[in-house]
C-alpha cells in the first residue's frame, strides 16, 4: 500500500514537471513572438539612437573639459538634463522616453533569450547579467524621464545620482557589504569592457549579410575604441564605489562626472580627458551604428 501511494506520488511529480516544462516552452515561444514583433524592433532601434544621444552629449562635454570651455564631465541623467535646456523640453522627453522603454526591455530579451548568442558559460553568464543591469539602469533613467515630464523640478535632478544612491544604500542593513559588492562588480565591468574591446566579439551582434566590408572594419574599430573609453570610466566609477563602502563614506562614491575630473588630475590629464571624451563619441557613433545593424530575435 505505502509503495503504491509513493509510486503515485512520484507519478504526480512528473506530471507536474512535464507540465512545468511546457507551461515554461510555451511562455518563451509567447515571449520570442512578442519580441520579433516588427514595431517592438523598430522602436527598439529608436532605443539605441537614444543612448548614441546620451553618449555623444557625455562625450562632447568631456572634449569641452579637456579643452577648458566646460569646467565638469557629466552622467547619462546630466547628459539629460542638458538636452531638455531648451523651449523644446516636453517633446524632447517624449522622445526620450519612446526610446529608453523599448531599450530597456530589450535589456530583458538579452539577458533571458541570449539573441547575441553570448551562451551559458561563465563569460556568457557575465554578458548577459550586463545585459540585465542595462534594462535595470535604462529603466531607472526612465523613470527620471517621466517624473519631468510629469512636472518635476530639473533643479531638484542635479548632483551626483551615484552618491545619493549609496548614501542611501550605506544606511540600509549590509549596506556596507552590499556596496562593496556594487563597487567590485563595477570595476569587474570596467575591466570586461577592456576584455571585450580587445576580443572584438562584440561584432557578432550585427547583421553583417547587409554590411559592406569598410562598415564592418569601421564598425569594429569605433567599438573597441568606445569600450576602451568606457570600461576606464566603469573602473573609476567601481572604484569609487568601493571606497565608499570601505570608509563608510557615501561622499566617496562619485559618478561619470567625477570619473572625468579624477582623469583630469593625472599627468597630460587634459589629453587623456579628450581621449576619453572621443571615445564615448565613438560610443554614439557605434549604438548608431546598432541602430542600424544590429541583430534582433528572429520569430
């Protein structure tokens, strides 16, 4: 009697796991269409736009800086709030908006449907937890986004948002732990952009059937010059991070902006603020690039 009952158990077990295992197929398969769908890509598309606009605002601030006509770098919310200094402003957030939605789920799609192919090997695990951090960052700018158009106070946005976050992360429990954690892994990231500008796997992720061979070669080179630049700024910044959680000091936690001061302190620090500038304007040379050619998921 006992065995009968346990072998109808384990019967029920996996039922309910083939049932799982479909449930979980048929989700996908659901989630694929979604996101092949021709309208979601296009304005996905619009997403990589946006963030070349970011980037190249960002980039040009920091040739300003190492030129002497702008005293500070800035973020990718200061690269905002400089695009909406305009009579415009309502309008340029909407725009914004239509492209950091799409961005950041497709964020999601990267890091769960793997449309770049990156694998489940520990790089490719790394790959596609960036990919998750993305949709999470984009979609934080977003809520920036709406919260002025909504009416917030541009004013009130101002300052370093890196500092106020672990300020507020230093005062929650593990606080101190966890922004350790949030500094390394931004200094591990620095270091992976350097890793993927040199491998250059990077141009996998385009659909080179439609380009000719001087835009692959452009594409590839712009990309390792922008990863270099970024992966510098990703390193500071993590190590920013770090001491901030090492001192117990939010104060030490700086974003984008003070990475491109602390650049500007070093020796020839006006030259390499300038290359660092050029290389984040290779970024939006290379997201408009994606914008263009980058690959999507197929239905």
């Amino acid at each position: 009697m006992a065995s009968s009952v346990r072998k109808d158990a384990k019967q029920e077990v996996r039922r309910a796991g083939r049932g799982a295992r479909r449930g979980a197929r048929r989700a996908n398969r659901e989630a694929r269409r979604a996101a092949a769908n021709p309208w979601l890509q296009f304005v996905t598309r619009w997403g990589y736009v946006v963030r070349g606009v970011l980037y190249g605002v960002m980039g040009l601030l920091g040739l300003a800086v190492a030129t002497g006509l702008a005293g500070h770098g800035t973020d990718q919310r200061g690269a905002l709030l400089l695009l909406i200094g305009n009579p415009f402003a309502k309008l340029v957030l909407a725009l914004i908006a239509a492209g950091l939605l799409p961005y950041s789920l497709w964020g999601v799609v990267r890091a769960l449907y793997d449309p770049f192919g990156r694998g489940d090997d520990p790089p490719g695990i790394a790959a596609r937890l960036g990919y998750a951090w993305s949709a999470f960052a984009y979609a934080a700018l977003l809520l920036v986004v709406l919260q002025l158009l909504f009416g917030a106070d541009p004013s009130a946005m101002r300052g370093d948002s890196v500092q106020s976050t672990v300020g507020h992360a230093l005062a929650a429990p593990l606080g101190v732990l966890l922004t350790g954690l949030a500094g390394v892994i931004g200094v591990a990231a620095g270091f992976g952009q350097f890793v993927d500008a040199y491998r250059g796997g990077f141009a996998s992720d385009l659909e080179k059937r439609d380009m000719t061979r001087d835009e692959e070669k452009a594409a590839l080179w712009v990309g390792r010059y922008g990863l270099v630049a970024r992966g510098v700024i990703f390193t500071l910044t993590g190590w920013f991070v770090l001491q901030a959680a090492i001192h117990n000091d939010a104060a030490q936690a700086h974003g984008f902006g003070a990475a491109f001061d602390k650049i500007e302190q070093a020796p020839f620090g006006a030259l390499l603020v300038g290359l660092v500038g050029l290389g984040f304007v290779a970024l939006a040379v290379h997201s408009l690039i994606y914008a263009r050619w980058a690959r999507m998921v197929e239905r």
